[in-house]
C-alpha cells in the first residue's frame, strides 16, 4: 500500500504534511475561537508546538514558531 499522498510534498520533495497541519490547525483556531473551551485551545496549540518542533530545521523552526506567535495574536485581538 502506498502511503505517499503527492500533496504532501512540494517540488523539492520535502514532507509538507506537518507544516499543512499546523496551519489547518490555526485556521481552525481562528474559526472556532468562540467555542472553544480553554482546555480545547490548550490542546490545540499543543498540538501546534509538537507539530513545530519535529520540523528538522533550526532556522525553519524559528521562522514558523514567529509566524504562529504572530497568527495567534492577531487571531486573540479580532
């Protein structure tokens, strides 16, 4: 059985899985704020900062830990 979905992976071949969940992640964050529960929101952006650190690369890592501290910010003040 094949388990490589093509979408997953950009044109150089790197697994794009992870970074499309945390994104999928903060939408869904940003669309549900108001029903989610503070034990919700906790387990979400767990999740989020899991998801971040299996990302291989330092500097990846910093630009994306930026990008969702920026997100989750702008969605808290909306």
């Amino acid at each position: 059985m094949n388990l490589k979905q093509e979408n997953w992976y950009d044109a150089d071949g790197r697994n794009m899985a992870g970074y499309e969940q945390i994104q999928a992640r903060l939408i869904f964050i940003e669309n549900e704020l108001d029903n989610l529960d503070e034990i919700d929101r906790a387990y979400e952006v767990g999740m989020i900062k899991m998801l971040v650190e299996l990302i291989p690369n330092e500097a990846s890592r910093l630009i994306w830990r930026k990008k969702i501290k920026d997100k989750l910010e702008s969605i808290v003040k909306s």
